[in-house]
C-alpha cells in the first residue's frame, strides 16, 4: 500500500460522516453555559426583593409591574435607563426576551454598577434567566462580560470585583450566609490556610475594599458549600491562550508499580472556593517506580502565582517538596536519600554531573537522577542550555 | 460580528473535524460528542484564539481524544460492532471503515493522530507537530511507524476486499 492508498482509505471510511444538524444549536446553548462555568459571569437578587416571586416578571409581557430595584440608584431612572442600555448590548447575543429587569443599582468607590435579569429562550423552547452585571469603566457604563443562565426563577449570590487595581468587592448575597476569605497561604505541610468571615450587607448588597487583586485573586466566599461566582473574573484572565499542554503525563523510563495518587483529589490540600485567574497553567502529573520497588508520583499544582510540588512514595500520604515561582516548565524535586532527583522540563533533553565530573547524557523529558547528581544542563526544545543546580 | 465569524468556522469545518474526531476515538458517537466539547470551548474563547481557529480545534481535538484515551486506561474498548448498533450490512464501506477504525485502534494515541492529521487531513509535517507540541523529527517518525503497522493490518483486508 502506497501512501495515496492509506489516504484512501482514511477518506473512505469517514466519507459518510456528516454532523449532526443542529450542532451548530447545541454547541452555542453549550457554549454559554460553558461561559458561566468559566468566565463566572452570574448575578443575583438582592434579599429585599427575594421575597418577589421572581418568575413573576416576564418582561415587557409582564402583568405585574416591574418590582423597584434596590440600592441607592434604585429609584434614579436616568441611571436605570443608562444600564438597560449598557446591558442590551451583551445581553442580545444571548436571545433575550422583553426588557431587563433592574434588581439592584449603586454607587461603589469605582463607579456606579448595577445588576441585571431578562428571562431568555434558547433553540428548542427551554427558557433560563440571564443574570448579569452593568460597571462604569472609562466612565461609562458596560456590561460585565457575557451573563449567567440560571433556571427561571433560580438566584445565586454573586460578586463583581470593580477599579483599576481589582480592589472594590460587590457582592450581592440574596440573604445567603456568604462568607469571604480575604487570603489564603499553606502551611507546612502544603495544606491551604484560609480565614472565613461573615459578609454583611445592606439590602443585600455589600460594597467593601479588598487588596489589588490584580494577577493574583487573594479571596474567597462561598454559601454552604457553593463558591460564590465573580462575575469579571473572565475579564481579568490573560488574554492570550497557552500554546502548552495544561496537564503533562509522563512515566519514569523503567516503570514497574504505578501509582495512582493525586493530590488536588484530597479536600484539605484544594482551594474549593477560590479562583484561579490563568485557566490554562501547566501542572506535572509524573510516574514511575524507585529502585527499591516502590511506586513513586510527582506532581504540581499550579496557582497563579506559582505551584506547589508534591511527590507520594509508596502510599497516599502526599510529602509537600515546596513552592515555585512562578508555575513553569521546569520540574524539580530531590527525593529523601538516596532515592534521587526528578527532573522535568516540557520536551527538553537533559545531561547531568556531579561534583564538576564529566557531562552523563540521559532520555526523556522527566528523568530520575541519582542521588549524587547535583547539576542539570537543560536544554529545551529550539531553544538554547541552561544548567541548574539541582 | 464574531457570532458570525464563529457560525461560519462551525458550518464550514465541522464535518472535517468530525472525521478526524471520528478517526482519533473509533466511535461515531464520542466523535460527535469530543467535537461539540471542541467546539463549546472554542465558542467561549472564540475572540482569544490565535493563530487560526482550525489549528486550534486540531490542537484541543487531539489532546482531548489522548485525555479520554488515559481516562479510559487499558481497559479493552468496546467492540465496534457493539457501538454502531443498527449497522448489519456489509458493504464495501462499512468494510473498508470497520478495517480502518481496528487498524488505527492498535497504535498509540499519539501515533494515531499523526496520521490522521498527516494523511486523513493532508497537513504538513510542521502543522502536525504543531497540533502535538512535538518536533517535525517526531512527527515523521511516528508517521512511518504508524503507516507501517496500517499496512500491515490494512493491507491483506484491502487487497482481499479488491480482488
């Protein structure tokens, strides 16, 4: 068989294939609710108005008049106009109906804001309520990124964090217990430290400052045990996307036993409730056996503003092997003596020596070295030899 | 403006990605649904992705379809026959795809998509290593290995078919 023919062959049996008709539908409904998992962009009620059943409002349709937002530009109705306008902008891709319902405007240290709900009908009939949020950047009023679907009728607290250094906290409660972390740390064992209090707010809605939050957010709020959604944290994210793998998995040459641990699967060792404004950082997930047999993991977990390395030998007991910055390519944990060092760079090629002795060649991109080496030559793909002490 | 540039990349390039979808997970159905979650990711980062949406959709399609392949682990896959229900005749076709999809189901996932980005999708060498984040030398080899092991599979079915 030539080359031609294994093309053949490979158009001849997906000649028949066609997508399904309606993936267009499916992926733009899937794709907006995928911007509400990642982009975070939800809103809420406010707790007095939660007593108004809020299915009642139906837009323009509506046979009740629309219920007075709350906030101390509630009743201001060139504001109000102001932000249906900001709103109508953004919220239209979505396939809203009627008029947005205002549920809550004010004035923060950055600027005026307001939130927002209009009921929407996707392709098949389903109807959802988009909830979003309207800010003053440039001073001008915008809608905060794309919106929230959520059931009709369904409210979730929400938070939106305003100014120029990210350091005004809008967080609209709905009369759920939020609670907020203003920072977290780890402690000696890698485990995450956070301090939780109660948010106060006034009719609803609290508007307080918080550290710059600028490239790395520091808090946290959560209701029960539900992470309260920041509605711009989409905004705030790198605007470019990661050419490398977000996950690398790579098997020690000479792997026997396995094993299968996984630190971020442990709860005391997550930031459940926290955010994470680069979705694309590279963690290392590395396998493979000690010489004396035992199984052996290591990997990171990327934050922000760098990762935490662990490593598991022989049991699920993850051993913290300390903080990097920032999160990069370049792995390195030395094992308790005289189990050895792993190495890792992304599609780099390694040497090693010990004390000045000669250069030692070794294959792959994740290595296992021994105990003794205390230098590594790296020299990463197209790129030029580096050498760390190790 | 982008809605519509987004639209027209789906209506345009679907089917394309939805053979080589097809090629990578040997199951209409996981094709069908890898390339909506494609897709949906796309459509969220649609204003963000440079360098050419298509490569980008080969990019996140190949690392996925290699993510579900480790998330199944070695667990033998279910037999073809026992996904494409309602697929009794055998015509040329199903025989030639049947053939195919069991060939390519026996090299690794990264040799697997080598050739199916380099000779399903005739792309060049550099715009495949690009798809992998791995070197034109890697490409080159995995693609010889793999065809070699496509032939050797392929070819007594194909020639048997053809007589």
């Amino acid at each position: 068989m030539t080359d031609s023919d294994i093309r053949e062959v490979l158009v001849r049996a997906t000649s028949d294939l066609a997508p399904p008709a309606d993936l267009l539908a499916r992926v733009r409904n899937g794709g907006r609710r995928r911007v509400v998992r990642r982009r975070a962009v939800l809103a809420a009620g406010v707790a007095g108005l939660a007593a108004v059943p809020f299915a009642v409002w139906r837009g323009t349709s509506a046979v009740e008049p629309e219920p007075p937002a709350a906030g101390d530009l509630g009743q201001d109705q060139a504001f109000l106009g102001r932000a249906r306008d900001a709103w109508d902008g953004v919220a239209g891709m979505f396939g809203t109906e009627g008029r947005a319902r205002v549920r809550w405007a004010g004035n923060t240290p950055a600027g005026p804001a307001a939130l927002l709900s209009q009921p929407v009908r996707f392709d098949g009939g389903e109807r959802q309520d988009l909830l979003g949020w309207v800010e003053t950047a440039g001073g001008e009023l915008r809608a905060v990124g794309s919106g929230q679907l959520v059931a009709r009728g369904a409210v979730e607290p929400s938070a939106l964090l305003l100014g120029r250094l990210r350091d005004v906290l809008v967080v609209a409660d709905l009369g759920q217990p939020v609670e907020l972390s203003e920072d977290f740390s780890f402690d000696a064992v890698g485990q995450l430290l956070r301090t939780w209090q109660p948010v106060v707010s006034d009719g609803g809605v609290s508007v307080r400052r918080v550290f710059p939050q600028l490239g790395r957010v520091g808090i946290a709020m959560r209701y029960g045990t539900k992470r309260v959604e920041i509605a711009n944290l989409g905004e705030m994210q790198p605007a470019t996307t990661s050419q490398v793998p977000q996950r690398i998995d790579r098997v020690l040459a000479g792997a026997t036993a396995l094993g299968g641990w996984d630190v971020t699967a442990l709860a005391k060792y997550a930031d459940t409730y926290g955010y994470q404004l680069n979705p694309d950082l590279t963690s290392w997930h590395v396998r493979g056996t000690l010489p004396d047999g035992r199984a052996l993991v290591v990997q990171t977990v990327p934050g922000d503003d760098g990762a935490r390395v662990f490593f598991f030998v022989g049991s699920g007991t993850p051993r913290y092997a300390g903080f990097v910055r920032p999160p990069g390519l370049l792995l390195h944990v030395r094992l308790a003596f005289p189990q050895g060092v792993v190495v890792g760079y992304l599609n780099a090629t390694f040497r090693y020596r010990a004390a000045g002795g000669p250069w030692l060649p070794v294959t792959g991109d994740v290595v296992l070295l021994p105990a003794v080496a205390d230098e590594v030559e790296v020299t990463p793909r197209g790129g030029q030899p580096f050498v760390t002490v190790v | 403006m982008a809605d519509r540039e987004f639209d027209e990349f789906v209506r345009s390039r679907s089917a394309a990605l939805l053979r080589v979808a097809y090629l990578l997970t040997g199951d209409r159905h996981a094709a069908e649904d890898l390339l909506q979650e494609v897709l949906e990711q796309m459509y969220v980062r649609w204003r963000r992705i440079r360098g050419g949406p298509d490569a980008y959709a080969r990019r996140i399609l190949v690392n996925r379809s290699i993510n579900r392949w480790r998330r199944r682990g070695r667990r033998p896959e279910a037999a073809l026959g026992d996904i494409e229900v309602g697929l009794p005749d055998h015509s040329d076709g199903v025989v030639v795809r049947d053939a195919v999809i069991g060939a390519l189901r026996g090299l690794p996932p990264r040799q697997r998509a080598v050739v199916v980005l380099r000779y399903l999708e005739d792309l060049p060498v550099d715009e495949v290593a690009a798809a992998l984040d791995c070197s034109a030398g890697t490409v080159k080899s995995n693609a010889a290995r793999g065809l070699d092991k496509l032939r050797a599979v392929l070819g007594p079915i194909l020639v048997k078919e053809g007589d």
